[in-house]
C-alpha cells in the first residue's frame, strides 16, 4: 500500500508528514505540494527546503493554471441540491463558498493526475491529509457533529474528499486534534519549533484573502445600519439630540456599556463607516456574510476604546460581522462603489507583495500572536461623491489574531498583543504600496468574525 501526502508546509501537514515518516519506509510515502497559484511569496521554495531537511523528497507540482480556470458544480437553489449548475472559472467567481468549492474539487482533480503521472494504482493508494477537528467542524462534517451549520467548506472536506474517505481511501491522523494539540505533538516528534510554531496559512491561500466583486452590496437595510453605527460611535452628541433610533442601540447593550460609549465618543471625533462589501463570520452557531464597519478617528486611536466599539457594533447591528479601525485620519465619504477585483494577476500580486511585507516588519513578533491574514478589499476610500474618476484603488486589511485553538480568540491589540511601533510602521509602508487606498486593522473577536474574511 502507497500513500500520497499532500503536503502544503504548514503545522498540520508537515506534523503528518513527521508521523508517515516514522511509520512507514520511504518508498511508501510519495509526497507532493501543490503550486495553485494563491501561494505567498517564495512559499513554494521554503516549503521544499523546510520537509526535505525532514527527509522528505517533495515533488512539487505547478497547477496555477488549472486552478485559475478550474469549475466545479453547485446548487442552484440550497433548499433543492438536486438541482446544479456550472460554476464560472474560479479567476471570474466572487461568492467565498463558490471559490471554495471549485478549489476543493480542482484539489482532487489535481490528485487523479498526478497518481496518474506517478503510476499508482488508486486501489493500493491513500491519500494523507492534515485535517483538523476544527476544518471539519466548520465545513459541518458528520465526523465531528450531526447539527453544526456550514461556517466554510475546506478544500480537505469536500464533497469529492467526503467521498473517498468514505471508500477507505483518505487517513486523517489528526482529525481529533487542535491546533495547539497538533503544536505539542509536532514538538514531541522532535520538530523545530520554526517549524511548529509556523503561522498558519489556509489550503485556498491567498485565494480567500482577496475579496472579489463587481458591484457594492447594499441592500434596504443599508441605509439605517449606517445612522446605527454613527449613533453607537457619536453616542453622547446623539443622546442630546434625542436620535429616534437610540433605544435600538440601548435595546442591545448594558447600562456599562452605555456609559463607556459616552465617554469614548467625547474623547474625539470618531466616523463610522459602513463598507459595501461583506466578510463570512459566525454568528449564533450559523454561518453569516454581512457587512463590514470601519472606524476612522481624528486623532491617534484608543486602541482598547475601539475594541469596545467593535464588540458593541455586532450587537447593535446584527447584520454587521466585523469591525475594523480605518488608519490614515477620518474618512470624509461615503463609500459609494466598490473598485472590480477577481482572482486576477495584478490583485493576487499585490496582496503577496502586502503579506510580505507585513511579515517582514512583524518577525521577531510571530509568537506575539496566533495568525496574522493580510486581506485585500475592493475599496477605494477618500474618492469625492461626485467624481467621475472610477473606483481604481484597493485597500488592505491587517488581521492579526490571538487563539489557541482557532474555535474562538480574541483580535491583537496594538500596545498589548504588538508593539505600537511594529504595527505603525506595517501600516506606513502598506500603505506606500501602489494602489493602495488605506490600510484597515480588523478589531473582530471570533465570534462574530472568522479568523478569515471568507
């Protein structure tokens, strides 16, 4: 019997590759990582010289062109999946579950050929993967609960996977464990804590972390969520003028939380702005794809003020997943349409030209924190209401995050998580790249948000 190890150079992966490695001989393990195109700078490269100082031969396989243009099927209706359609090619898909899918079953694809191109017989091959209690418990798998609801399908529990592992033909040593079970057990397999201690880094890659789309979303109730989270951000100017939509924001929140959103919004002028575009979260044990709030300030932010905000806003507004703090000084406008973004050459390469740089500043810091996504949206921020210039910049979003066990955590704070320094010099040099309209800081707890945007 072979077993094919997938293997992308993160904990969870190379822990299993570790596992292979002292349970079977050589000639028994084949392990591959895949190049799909949505890598971060030189992953590939590292990766490689990372497993094979393990003694791992990797054969590395270039499949960026067929994910760009992979497709899958998908229901054209959740209450009927009986019902399916074809899926556009993933370089043209906006909706995070869509690009999901397609990645998921363009993995499997990729699996078939390259047993294929190795000569194995599928009959006597295994396939390996690093799965994890939490991937399957948010892709709703049956393996971990009969009730969870969709958060996310992960490319390691698709429909196509969920089929093999049902033939016998998928091992998954670490489907009961979590991230810091999977860490402690990397450390007792003698791994280098360089390596456990990696960040991790999602199977889809930047492919999740670059928010697409063509239009704005705005729906009806767009207009008054906006007046919400100016009162909840202006709440002591708006309790004198007697706002009518205050008893929704004192309907939602304690009487403590009241009084320090009064002091908070005399400190200094503060605006809420609420985003045309969406992120995936958690809210009640159910998957939600809402708006996003940023928060700009006129003056340097308190940074445990805003962390107050962003957990008071989700509440209030039940519609709104997650908050961020908006750098560079208020914003003046409204942000009236959204700049066109798919999976694309100049998006993809902006965004590992961001994460890089973001990861450069933030070595020496790693332990600091859990995971920190960079994540490109299609918003161009400052742009006058009535300018005819179309929206053509983008701005980038910092999602550093602290958990142990990525079920639930808390956002790093500047000044207590990072140093106040390491986090303004990520935002100077972001926002110095080309194209780039401001850089946001993501203040979300999970719940309401997931550690990734989608």
């Amino acid at each position: 019997m072979k077993v094919l190890a997938f293997l992308s150079g993160g904990v969870d992966s190379t822990v299993c590759a570790a596992l292979l490695h002292r349970a079977l001989s050589g000639e028994q393990i084949h392990a591959v990582h895949i190049d799909n195109g949505f890598m971060r700078h030189n992953e590939s490269e590292l990766v490689c010289t990372m497993l094979n100082k393990l003694g791992l031969h990797v054969k590395v396989i270039n499949a960026r062109h067929t994910f760009s243009n992979g497709t899958t099927t998908v229901p054209v209706d959740t209450k009927d999946p009986g019902r399916t359609r074809l899926t556009k090619m993933l370089h043209s898909v906006a909706h995070p579950e869509e690009k999901r899918k397609i990645i998921g079953d363009v993995f499997v694809k990729v699996l078939d050929e390259v047993m294929e191109e190795l000569k194995l017989d599928p009959n006597q091959t295994l396939l390996c993967q690093g799965t994890l209690r939490p991937d399957l418990i948010e892709s709703a798998s049956h393996l971990a609960s009969n009730k969870a609801a969709v958060i996310k399908t992960h490319h390691n529990d698709s429909p196509l996977i969920r089929a093999l592992r049902d033939q016998g033909k998928v091992i998954e040593p670490l489907k009961e464990f979590h991230k810091d079970e999977v860490r402690k057990l990397g450390l007792d397999l003698g791994l280098t804590s360089e390596v456990v201690m990696r960040h991790p880094f999602p199977g889809p890659g930047l492919a999740i972390r670059v928010i697409c789309g063509e239009e704005r979303y705005v729906e009806k109730d767009y207009s008054e969520t906006q007046v919400l989270v100016k009162i909840i951000v202006e709440y002591e100017q708006m309790l004198k003028k007697n706002h009518a939509l205050l008893n929704r924001v004192q309907n939602a929140t304690s009487e403590e939380d009241r009084r320090l959103l009064s002091e908070i919004s005399c400190k200094q002028h503060m605006v809420a702005t609420l985003l045309p575009i969406r992120s995936v979260g958690v809210q009640g044990d159910c998957r939600s794809y809402n708006y996003v709030v940023g928060i700009s300030c006129e003056k340097d932010p308190d940074w445990s003020d805003l962390a107050l905000i962003a957990r008071i806003i989700p509440k209030v507004c039940h519609n709104v997943n997650r908050v961020c703090y908006i750098h560079g000084g208020l914003v003046c406008h409204q942000v009236s349409d959204i700049t066109p973004t798919y999976l694309t050459s100049t998006p993809l390469s902006t965004l590992r030209q961001a994460d890089h740089v973001a990861n450069q500043i933030l070595f020496g810091y790693q332990n600091c924190i859990a995971q920190m996504p960079v994540v490109l949206i299609p918003i161009h921020f400052d742009r006058e209401p009535t300018s005819r210039t179309p929206s053509c910049q983008r701005s980038l979003v910092l999602r550093p995050f602290v958990t142990n066990d990525f079920m639930t955590g808390v956002p790093a704070l500047p000044g207590k998580h990072i140093p106040l320094d390491v986090v303004q010099k990520m935002f100077t040099e972001l926002q110095s790249l080309p194209g780039i309209s401001r850089v946001l800081y993501d203040l979300t707890a999970k719940p309401p948000g997931t550690t990734e945007w989608e």
